[in-house]
C-alpha cells in the first residue's frame, strides 16, 4: 500500500509520444532546448526522492537540442527521434560523461567512446539528459543494489521499480524521461517495465548491437528501449537495431519498420498460453489481470490455446550458472590496473587485485563472481556450466515446438507486483527464483515485449510479456498493440 | 552433486577469482551459495544424454552474424584511454613490483 504521507503515483506522469513531440518542435511550437530544460527542472524536483538519475549530460543535451532547433529554424526534414529527451542506463558508456555501472569501481570512468546504440538515438535526434541509476553491473531484479542507492518506484516510492533496468523503467513512468535505454540479461528490462507500468522491449539477441555495453554475460545481454506506449517503444527498436561492424556477434537481419508492423490488427494470430507460468507462485491478483488481457486478445480476434513448455522450472537454476559464469570472465578485467577503481593500499600486484575488487565491488557482484567461478573450476565445469548449456538447448528447443503452433505466447512478466524496498534484499535465492518467468526467453535468445496489463486492486501495476520467435518482434508488438489498446 | 561447500571452497575460489572476503563475510557467502548450489541441483532431474551444449543462440536463429573484413584500423585514441589510467608514465599502465628481488 503507498505510504500514509504520500499518495499513491504522486510521482506518475505519462510523457508525450514521440510522434506529438517531434510535430510541435517541428512546427515551431515548442523548441527543444526548452524541452529540456523543462526535462531538468522535473529532474531536479523528483530526483532527491526517486533517485533514478545518476548524472546529467547538460552540456552535451543542450548542444544537440540547440541544433535540432536551428534545422526547426530552417524548415529542414527533422530525423525520427528530433528533440526527444532520452535517459540512458549507466551500464552503456557515453563518451567523456560517467558510466558507472552503478557500481564504485567505475566511479570516475570517462569512457573514450560511445555505445552503438546511444550514437544510433544522437544520430536520429535524440536528446541524451543522463545516465540512469540501475542494479550494480546490472546484476539485480530490485534495483537495491546500486552502489549509489536504490531507485524509488514512481507509483509508490516505498516499493522497488524492479531492476536491474529501475531508472530506465522509473524514469519514464515518471516522465523524467520520454524513452530510455536499458539492458536485460535475465528479466533487467521486462520486470521493471512490468513494475513500474510502462513498455520495455526485450529484442532478439544480436538484434541490437552490444558495442558499449559494459559486459555482464554475453550470450545473454541485450539493450532495448523504455517507452510509454508500445508504438514509440517500437520506432525506439528501429533505430537502435541492424547490423555494427563493432559488435561481430550483431545479426545482419534486416530491420523491420516496427512501428508500421505494430500498427497491423492482431485479428487471426495465434496465440499460445503456457500453463507453467499460470501455477504455484504466481499472486492471483497478477493472474487476474493477465487473464483479463487474455480475454481482450481473444475479443481482438486472436485464436487462443495452451502450450506446453514442460522445462519452465529448470530455467532459473539454468541460468544462474550461465549468467554467473560468464559474468566471473567478464568482470575480470576490472584489475585495478588500466581503468577503474585502484585500491590505494596495495603493496604487491596480487594484492593489487583483489584489494581493488573487494574494495570495488558490492555484495552481489562478489556473490555471482564466486558462484561462477566455482560452477567453471576445475571438477566442476561438466555438473554445473556445460550441463546448464546442455539444459538451454532444451529449453530453447521447448520455445522453438511452440512457435512452430503458434505466433506470440503471453505470460505474466512477473510472479508478484512491485516488492517493497529491502523486502526480498536478504535473501538472494528468493529474489532469484522471482525471475522464473524471464530467464526462460533470456536463454532461448527469442524476443519479447512488456506490455501494461491492468493494475492490481491495491493500485500496483501488472505487466504481461507477450514472447515471440528470433526476429519476430513485429509479431510481439502487434499483440502488445492489442492488450494495451483495451485498457484505454 | 549435491554440494556442501565449505569455508575452504570459497576460500579457494576467492582466490581463483582475486576476490576477497572479510571474515565477517565468509558465513553469509558460504549460506548464499550453499542454497542457490542446492537449487541448481534440481537440474540433475533432467536427462541430457546426448544434448549438445548451447552457448550462442544464433545458432538456433538461423541468421548469421557478419565478420567485418580483416583490416587494420585506427584504435581509440590513445591519450584518452590514458587518461582513465590509475597510475601511468603515459606510455605504460604502472602497478606495484611483480617480483621482489
């Protein structure tokens, strides 16, 4: 329940769509500089109490939106995202600005380049206002563990936005942010989407370029956009998506207008209901919403049938191994030695190391660094790591049957609504297992998108994740159009 | 394989992985690691005789990735990506002595 001295959604405030926006700067009605500034005043007025931006790039903003303006001036064709206020999570490096990752091991990073996709936003005329506070290295589902503090959830500042993509999520619900940029890996931009009550897109992996994502675990990242409808979430994924020379595991699939696809009626897909995520754990009041979503797909025209995905519950233990192994090599390299925190107090290189870590890294982070280098040490490897590959292969090949009988298949995002602040934080293994119904698509490699699906009776939001086949995120937009145009 | 890790365990892989642990923390990392190695466990139920193992997904999409062509480029500029350096003499990151003579 919200808290007695505030009112629920104080906070909540749905932005305007790309499209409005981009119209009124273009005929002049409004000017992007203003835009922004008006994006920093609400900034400076919500942040102390949300905590979702970590640093602001002003200068760079301004700059952009200043000459957004001067082509306005000159009547020139404005690009797609002309003037629009972006907020971009820490764990994607924005040349000369911090990117912290959250995390006291980057603190006093300036990274010497862009990430691919935030140079994508820049190159279609968006606004870059910072960068957003998320789960240390990305590593969390509540946003707690930020080594800056965790991220309030807009609709009710005592409860968690989800994580580890909280800022992204919660900018946007708050409209501190029109879009944002966040990752998902295990969930990190499907749950806070479903928290916080906005749309965040899980892309195919390799669809969108990697290249400046500071690592977690590669054969499972991904970056994808926040926006306050699925229609702008959609255009978001065009212009961050397609093929980088920088990033060779990027697929040269061709990009879709996403937009245009979403705009198609969801009459005659098939749509698949797996009763695995519809079981034990799940809060019946998630379920009731989802089911009302369920029933307005079927009033959209959509065939709707069961399908089996049998392997569901091996998925999170699947994945702990996968994803912690793979973080343990990717953040080895933060060494103390050509970037990053140094521990002043080192008399050895050995002692280099792990001063520099031990004094760098948070809890979780050394929980997972452990837990993945013991599941790839020696005598291990073939029980823990090579059997949860073996395990994704079984997974993945459950999701790829279904897709052969139906277009999308729909679940609830998250067992449970937002949790409140330090509910869950003591005990890891429960904030894992509430990733149940995410890690599965995290493994397969398929898309998906959040889509907000009802609220619960106390007022919390429910998010329904609509999954579809690699490369089939117009299919998922298409019904995520649906669910979201029956809660007008 | 179910694991009973204990204090050594993680001491040893602390020491694999260049990360410390205080003593204050060694019991909640020993308890953490201890349930989510009882959970993984569970994963025993399956039989995956003869699955091969999955570690790229593209594999399964069917759309490949494309290699760039193997030429030479100019790297990040080096004066920046010194600047980052904790300690440098601008041409080589320093770190205490390796060897002691």
């Amino acid at each position: 329940m919200p808290s007695d001295t505030e009112p629920a959604n104080t906070f909540v405030e749905t932005p305007g769509t790309l499209d409005a926006l981009r119209g009124q700067i273009a005929s002049g009605r409004i000017r992007a500089v203003d835009l922004a500034a008006g994006y920093y005043d609400r900034i400076e007025k919500l942040n102390p109490r949300l905590n979702v931006y970590l640093s602001l790039t002003r200068e760079r903003a301004f700059a952009q939106a200043e000459r957004i303006d001067a082509m306005a001036a000159r009547g020139d064709a404005l690009p797609p995202l002309a003037g629009i206020p972006v907020g971009i999570k820490d764990v994607l490096v924005t040349k000369g600005a911090p990117s912290t990752a959250a995390s006291k091991m980057l603190r006093d990073y300036r990274p010497p380049y862009d990430c691919t996709a935030v140079a994508r936003l820049e190159a279609a005329g968006a606004v870059v206002l910072g960068k957003l506070n998320c789960d240390e290295f990305a590593m969390g589902s509540s946003n707690e563990n930020s080594a800056y503090g965790p991220v309030r959830n807009p609709v009710d500042p005592e409860r968690v936005p989800g994580g580890s993509s909280g800022g992204s999520a919660a900018a946007v619900a708050a409209n501190m942010a029109v879009a944002a940029l966040g990752t998902d890996t295990g969930g990190s931009i499907r749950q806070p989407a479903s928290f916080c009550g906005v749309v965040g897109v899980l892309p195919t992996w390799g669809r969108v370029s990697r290249y400046g994502l500071i690592a977690f675990a590669s054969s499972l990242d991904r970056i994808g956009p926040f926006a306050s409808n699925v229609r702008d979430a959609a255009a978001l994924l065009g212009v961050i998506a397609g093929h980088d020379p920088c990033d060779a595991t990027s697929s040269t699939a061709p990009v879709e207008d996403y937009a245009a696809e979403s705009d198609k009626p969801a009459a005659g897909l098939r749509i698949g209901v797996p009763a695995e995520y519809f079981g034990d754990g799940l809060d019946p009041e998630v379920g009731a919403a989802i089911e009302k979503g369920i029933e307005h797909l079927k009033a959209a025209g959509c065939a709707v049938r069961p399908v089996s995905l049998p392997n569901t519950r091996y998925a999170v233990p699947a994945y702990y191994l996968i994803a912690t192994a793979e973080a343990s090599a990717n953040l080895a390299r933060f060494d103390g030695v050509r970037y990053g925190y140094r521990s002043p107090r080192s008399a050895t290189l050995a002692d280099l190391y792990r001063h520099s870590r031990d004094e760098g890294f948070g809890a979780e982070v050394k929980r997972r660094i452990l837990l993945g280098t013991y599941a790839l040490s020696a005598g291990y490897y073939d029980a823990y790591y090579r059997k949860a590959q073996q395990v994704r292969r079984l997974l993945a090949e459950e999701f790829l049957r279904a897709f052969a009988e139906v277009d999308a298949i729909v679940t609830p995002t998250s067992p449970v609504p937002a949790f409140r602040i330090g509910e869950k934080a003591g005990d890891p293994l429960a904030m894992y297992l509430a990733d149940i119904y995410t890690v599965t698509a995290s493994l397969a490699g398929i898309c998906g998108v959040n889509v907000p699906c009802g609220r619960t009776p106390a007022g919390l939001p429910v998010g329904m994740q609509v999954l579809a086949s690699h490369f089939g995120e117009s299919t998922a937009f298409r019904v995520a159009r649906a669910v979201e145009a029956a809660q007008q | 394989m179910s694991a009973r890790v204990t204090i050594e365990d993680v001491e040893r892989v602390a020491e694999l992985a260049n990360v410390e642990l205080t003593p204050e923390e060694m019991p909640g990392m020993l308890r953490d690691l201890n349930a989510i190695l009882d959970c993984v466990a569970e994963l025993n139920e399956l039989d995956t005789e003869g699955v091969a193992p999955l570690a790229q997904v593209s594999e399964l999409s069917g759309v490949a990735a494309a290699l760039r062509p193997d030429r030479a480029g100019s790297p990040l500029d080096r004066a920046a990506v010194m600047s980052q350096a904790p300690e440098t003499d601008g041409v080589f990151f320093k770190v205490p002595k390796v060897i002691e003579r």
